[in-house]
C-alpha cells in the first residue's frame, strides 16, 4: 500500500489560505490608506499624501490617488476650495451663471434634487442684494415671491476678506462666483436659505 505523505499535502493545502490572507491584508491596507488621505483632505484641509500630483498651475492643483481625484482650487480672484470625487470629476474654474429666481424657482419646486445639482458646484448667481455684512464678510441675496413659496436668502462667505464691502447696499444688483456648500429648509416665517463659500464679486 502507497503511504500518503500528509505533512506536504497539508503544506499544498495552506499555500491558498495564504495567498488568500497576504491579498486581504493587501486590500485592507489601500482600502485604510485611501480612508486615510480622504479624512485629512475633506476634514482636516491637508493632504493629500498617497496621491500623485498632475496640475499645479495659477495656483490650482490636481492630484490622483488609488481610485480618488483631488482638486485644490485656488485661482487669482477665482474659484477656491478643494472637491474630491472619483478620476472622472472635471476641472472647472468657470463659474456656471444663474439667478437668484432661477435657483428659487428650482428649489421651491424641488428642494432635494436642487440641492444635489448644484452641491459643490462653483456658480456665479446674479440677483438683489438684501443684506451687507462688511465685518463678517457677507453678502445675502434675496429673491422675493409676492405668495411666499419661492422666497429664498442666498447667502455667501465672501473670500474677499480686504475688499471694502460697504459700497454695496441694500437693492443693488450684483453678481458673485461662489460654491455652494450647504442649505436650511423653510422654516416658520424663515425662508429657506442656500449658503455658499469663498465667493467673489464679478463685475
């Protein structure tokens, strides 16, 4: 009778456990590298470090990373921000121009796919000026509905920190490039408000 060897079957048949094993941990590592540098780019504004740079121009930067895009924005009286998405997330430093009515119209009638529209998106809003926060650098538009339902304060953080904000004043007409970064539904006698950041004044 032939005698079966089983310590070298038993070494044959750990040889796919381990390849198995050596490949998850591999996984695991990209999947906590790549957790990593989004944490320190989204929450901590520096980074990232596992991603390789392929644009550094006007003072914009792009980097690709394991799966990832980065997007540093920060053009010369211009688009500012960093967005993170997948390879294909575009490069866009010309701000997408809409009105005040428009954006009211949109979100009145739908609120929830307005705001996915236009989340991160860098727009230059035309409209009314209602208020001017020249120490707190912010200027809010308002579009005004007769019947209430449209109603909305759109509000932006002004980049322009130096810049004298007092000769704009309630009524005038204006325009601003900023990102849209967040929203507050209508509440009570409160309209709904879209808030925007690092925005510019477009003459």
């Amino acid at each position: 009778m032939k005698k079966i060897n089983y310590s070298i079957k038993n070494e044959q048949d750990k040889k796919p456990h381990k390849i198995l094993n050596i490949v998850l941990i591999v996984i695991a590592a990209i999947a906590l590298i790549v957790s990593v540098d989004l944490f320190c780019v989204s929450k901590l504004k520096v980074g990232p470090f596992f991603a390789i740079r392929t644009y550094n121009k006007n003072g914009s930067k792009q980097y690709y990373g394991l799966g990832y895009k980065v997007i540093k924005y920060n053009e010369k009286e211009g688009r500012k921000g960093t967005v993170v998405g997948f390879w294909t997330l575009p490069f866009i430093t010309e701000a997408t121009e809409i009105s005040t009515l428009d954006l009211a119209l949109s979100y009145g009638n739908d609120a929830v796919k307005t705001y996915k529209r236009y989340y991160q998106q860098y727009l230059k809003v035309t409209g009314t000026i209602d208020t001017v926060d020249n120490q707190g650098k912010i200027i809010t538009l308002k579009y005004d509905d007769p019947d209430g339902k449209y109603t909305m304060n759109i509000i932006f953080h002004m980049n322009e920190t130096d810049k004298d904000l007092s000769m704009y004043t309630n009524g005038d007409t204006i325009s601003i490039a900023a990102v849209l970064t967040s929203y507050k539904n209508k509440m009570g006698e409160q309209p709904a408000e879209l808030i925007f950041s690092n925005g510019f004044i477009k003459e």
